[in-house]
C-alpha cells in the first residue's frame, strides 16, 4: 500500500517542520548525499492509520545507534567542558591563596629571636632557629644533659620484664639442648638404617620360600584401587596404587624461592631448580616422583627387608634370617621398603628442624624486646619514678587478707 504523503494536520508528527536527520529515509534522501526516491521523513508520518496505511512508526537498528553515538558523544563533550571549567576556577583559587599567604622559607621573623645555644640571630619565618645547625646542636646538648641521668636511673633500678625475660631465655636454652640431643639421635638413626639396608642388599637370593605357597591362595583376590577406583588383583594392587599415587602427585608442584641450606644434614628435600616457576621442589627427597627416578630393578637383587618390628632396637639385624631373601622383583609384601622407612626417618628429622628454628625466634623476639627495652627513644620518652629510695624491687608484692571473726547478718 502506497503511503499517503498528505497527513490529517493535527498529530504531532504532522506539526513537526525540520526532518529529523537521523533515520534511514532521511539518509536516502538526496539532500542527504543519496539520489534514491525521496520518501518523507519518519517523524513527520502521519499517526492516524488512514494516511499512514497501519505503516509502523519504527527505526532501523542503525538510525537508532547513532542518535545513541551522538548522545554519547554530547553528553562526553559536556563533562569535559564542566571539569576544564572545574579545573579553571581551582586554579584562580590557588593563585589567589599564594599571593595572600606569600611568604619565603629563607625569610627572618625580625620580632623573635632564635632559642638555639648563644645564637643571637632573628629566627626563621617558619621555624624557631635561624638555621638547621643551631637545632641539632640544641639537641645534642639536650642529650648530653639528660641521657647520663636517664641510663643511671635505668641501672639502679631493675625492671621485673628483664627478670622475666631472662627467667624465659633460661628455659629456652633447655629446650633447645632437648632439641638438639633429639636430632643427635635421629641422625644416628639415619645412619642405622642405611647400615641395615647394606647389609640387606649383600645377601643372595633363595627362590623358593616356605611361605609362597600359603600366599598364592589368597593373591586371586582382587580390590578396588583407592585412586582411580579400577579393579586390581591383591598381587599387582600396591604397585598399581603406586603407579596411580605418582601420576597424581607429579600434577602437583611444591615449591619455595629460597633453597634449602642446613649443615650437617643430608638427604632432606629434593631442592631441584625450576627454570620457569623460579623455585627449588620442596617435596621429600626419595618420595619426589618428579626429580627422582628409581633405577631398574636386576633379577639378582635380593629383597632385603628387614623381618623385625624394631630395626632401631638395642640389637642390629645382621643374620641372613633376620632379613627377606626373595627376589626384589617378585617380592609383593615388601614393596619399596626402603623407600618408606627412609622417609619415615626424614620427616621426623625435618619436623625437628623446624622445632629448632621456632625455638631460635623465640629467643630472638625476646632478646630485641629487652634490648629496646632500653634503648634511647625509650630512656627519653619514660621515666622510673623511686619514692622510696630504701626499696629497690619495684615489684607489687601479695599482701595476706584476714577474715572477719564473725558476720553481721540484717
């Protein structure tokens, strides 16, 4: 249906004078750069159904972005305008201030003088010395005259802190002796173990055992791996946990940017270097799957577990019945024995480390406290009043209460 150019005259498009300029018709208009069929602007269509034949006053998507853009860009120039104008009127401000308030640093009030020692000069505009060297000589006679008296009084009359503190240093040294005495023996335990493990891996190996036979009945059993939750056999389950345990945990990365440094000590952390995160691996040194590769097992090499419970016992295992004499590569119920018993022995040795070090912080937070305890800002900031000069302990001490003989009762 062809629109009606003629409109009723009494809406508000059909008042409107000036074409809108935004929509697409007025774009394809030829006054507007366009040589298509000149159409009448949207705005200016007539509302009432009869000359706009059910026509939708609608915009396209694109008339619409840009009276959105020119909004934008309005609004924008606006603000910018009001912060110059914002900036303008602080300056004139500012200038007005100075010029009112203009005064030098390097002026001299004529009226005072400055108080510095025997310096007649007139002091500063805005200080009380007509230079930095008489303030600084002023406090260093202030100092003189009163730092003497302030660390006499310090030392004639004990403080019950430092008595304390030394009380707690006291204490502190014996805990670190315990401390010591403990690694001792764990480092003595260290060189025990690998002392079994030699004498374990000398011995040769016997293929048949009186055992093997009991245990085949119970190896046709299978359970679910506690990592993956596939099922296993009993035979193959703790290497196959093993090998699930290892995948995971090489995901994982452990680290720290300063490498381990303690003497006397071997074989704690693993402490390789990583080029791209910048940290050295903190993880124990035989459980690193990552860093630490175990060498290949060879079909002559015996088990050599230990079969007592106590292997740090007053007796050292040294018979070849005392150790398992199956083949490492067959042997199930000892799976990587070494591996566990050593890190066993690490972790304790690591834990007494860190024992020792939260031991020294301690007995260095308490050393700083009693050394700033009278240090100068402190001497000259407080003061120890003595009313009773015959009384050198300071102390509060408990006064004993008597009970009433008898109660009044209302």
């Amino acid at each position: 249906m062809k629109l009606n150019l003629n409109g009723c005259g009494k809406c508000e498009n059909c008042q409107r004078k000036a074409d809108c300029g935004m929509c697409d018709t007025c774009f394809d208009r030829s006054k507007y750069g366009s040589q298509s069929k000149a159409q009448k602007c949207r705005l200016r269509r007539c509302l009432d159904d009869r000359f706009s034949g059910n026509v939708k006053q609608k915009q396209s998507k694109e008339s619409l972005k840009r009276q959105a853009d020119l909004a934008f860009e309005e609004n924008r120039k606006k603000h910018e305008k009001k912060i110059k104008k914002e900036k303008k009127e602080k300056r004139k401000q500012q200038s007005m201030y100075a010029t009112a308030n203009e005064t030098n640093e390097f002026d001299y009030d004529m009226k005072r003088q400055c108080i510095g020692p025997r310096c007649t000069k007139p002091a500063l505009v805005t200080s009380k010395y007509c230079s930095h060297e008489c303030g600084r000589l002023l406090a260093r006679n202030r100092l003189l005259q009163i730092l003497p008296q302030r660390i006499q009084e310090w030392n004639g009359t004990p403080t019950v802190a430092n008595d304390n503190g030394r009380q707690e240093l006291d204490r502190i040294r014996k805990r670190m002796i315990n401390a010591r005495t403990e690694l001792q023996a764990l480092e003595q335990k260290f060189h025990r173990l690998e002392t079994i493990i030699s004498t374990g891996r000398s011995l040769t190996v016997v293929e048949k055992l009186d055992n093997d036979d009991e245990s085949e009945g119970e190896m046709d059993q299978s359970i679910y791996c506690v990592v993956c939750g596939h099922s296993v056999s009993i035979k193959n389950a703790i290497k196959h946990m093993d090998k699930c345990y290892i995948k995971i945990e090489s995901q994982m990365s452990f680290g720290s940017v300063y490498p381990t440094r303690i003497e006397g000590s071997q074989r704690l952390f693993c402490d390789v270097y990583n080029e791209q995160q910048q940290t050295y691996c903190k993880r124990l040194q035989v459980l690193c799957p990552e860093h630490t590769k175990e060498p290949k097992v060879p079909e002559t090499e015996v088990c050599g577990c230990p079969l007592t419970c106590d292997i740090y016992g007053t007796e050292l295992p040294t018979k070849p019945n005392h150790f398992c004499r199956a083949a490492k590569r067959k042997c199930t119920r000892h799976f990587k024995w070494e591996t566990m018993y050593r890190a066993e022995v690490d972790l304790q040795r690591i834990r007494q480390w860190l024992k020792i070090d939260e031991i020294f912080d301690e007995e260095r937070r308490i050393k700083t406290a009693m050394s700033n305890r009278a240090g100068l800002v402190s001497l000259l900031l407080h003061q120890t009043t003595v009313h009773d000069p015959n009384c050198l302990d300071m102390r509060t001490k408990p006064t004993v209460t008597k009970k009433p003989a008898y109660r009044l009762m209302i």
